[in-house]
C-alpha cells in the first residue's frame, strides 16, 4: 500500500511527579492517520503512557510544543506496535475503499 501516516495529538493527561514537577505529561492521547494516495483517510485512536519521572529533560506544560511531546511518543512507542496501528488504518481505508452494494435480506 502506499499510504502515509502521522502521528495527530489529541489531549494530554498530566500529573505532578515525585521529583515536584507540576504538569508533568503521564498519557498522550493520539491518532494514526493515515492517508491513500486516492485522499481516502482513516484514523486510529489510540494512547501511550509515559513515565513523568524518566520522560527526557522535563518541560513546563505550558511550554510544551508539538515536536516535543512527538519526540517522547517516537522514544515511547514500540515499532511493533506502530507496525500493529498502520495495519489497522490500512485496513480501515481499504474497507473505505471497497464498494458496497447494501441489499435488504432475502426473508424480509
């Protein structure tokens, strides 16, 4: 297949760590989206915990950007589950892409 992929971050979920850092990001909420080169898109929702106490180099949620929580799911998620995720949305846009014909049942 030749569809591309992203990763689209949708919410965080923070605590404040052992070590006093207020905010400190402990889930990510985000989608696999994935696009055919036809523009038919499909995402899959899915989350990541991270560990406050480990996550590289603590960062005020307020100062939090896009390519940093990015870097932290990169770090976090494993490539077999990526793996796993592309297959479900490729899945999700062939199904998207199949014609379908809906037909009532023959015992109606």
């Amino acid at each position: 297949m030749s569809n591309q992929y992203y990763k689209d971050i949708v919410s965080l979920e923070t605590v404040t760590s052992s070590g006093g850092n207020e905010g400190a990001v402990k889930t990510v909420y985000w989608d696999l989206v994935g696009t055919h080169t036809d523009g038919t898109v499909a995402r899959f929702k899915t989350m990541t915990e991270l560990s406050p106490e480990t996550t590289e180099g603590f960062v005020a949620f307020e100062s939090l950007t896009a390519n940093t929580v990015l870097g932290w799911l990169d770090a976090a998620v494993a490539t077999s589950y990526l793996d796993e995720c592309e297959g479900i949305v490729d899945l999700i846009i062939e199904d998207k892409r199949t014609e379908k014909t809906p037909r009532a049942i023959p015992w109606a």
